[in-house]
C-alpha cells in the first residue's frame, strides 16, 4: 500500500466532470484505489462517492493505492490531478 498527499489544483474542486475523468483513470487499474478528506474515506473508482467526499479548490487529499500496478495506479492519478482534472 502507498500513499501520497495532493492537492486540487482545478478552480472548481472535484465536481461532476473532474469526479468522472478522476473515476475513468481510477478503473483502469486492478489495485484499490481511495482517498482520504476531513477524516473520511472515499472509493476514487465512485463517481458517486468522489462526489460525496465535498472537495474544493485547494483542498488537500490523501491518495491510497493498495495493490499489483499501485504504484503505476498513483503516478498516474497524481498526474491528472496535478493537471487539473481535465479543466
């Protein structure tokens, strides 16, 4: 398991569009994939619980990856995340 903290960077948070692009690079990997914010954990593969976790611009989450491609799983999260999500 590794984890690693960023920040969203994209003006909005993670609303509807920026959720769906973090789920569709979250499903291509077989590890699990969640993140931390506010004390609460959420599945990065649910558009649904990306949405309910209420991150906002500048907010700081804890990405956790758990499995065989974890560590090819949080580059590239990271990554699109980093670039702001599409926007």
């Amino acid at each position: 398991m590794i984890k690693q903290k960023v920040t969203i960077t994209n003006p909005t948070g993670l609303h509807l569009r920026p959720a769906g692009i973090l789920c569709q690079e979250a499903m291509k990997y077989k590890s699990l994939i969640n993140f931390s914010f506010n004390g609460c954990t959420s599945n990065a593969k649910s558009v649904l619980s990306v949405l309910g976790a209420c991150v906002k611009s500048g907010d700081e989450i804890e990405l956790i990856c758990e499995g065989a491609d974890e560590e090819e799983a949080m580059a590239s999260l990271v990554n699109a995340i980093e670039s702001g999500l599409g926007e």
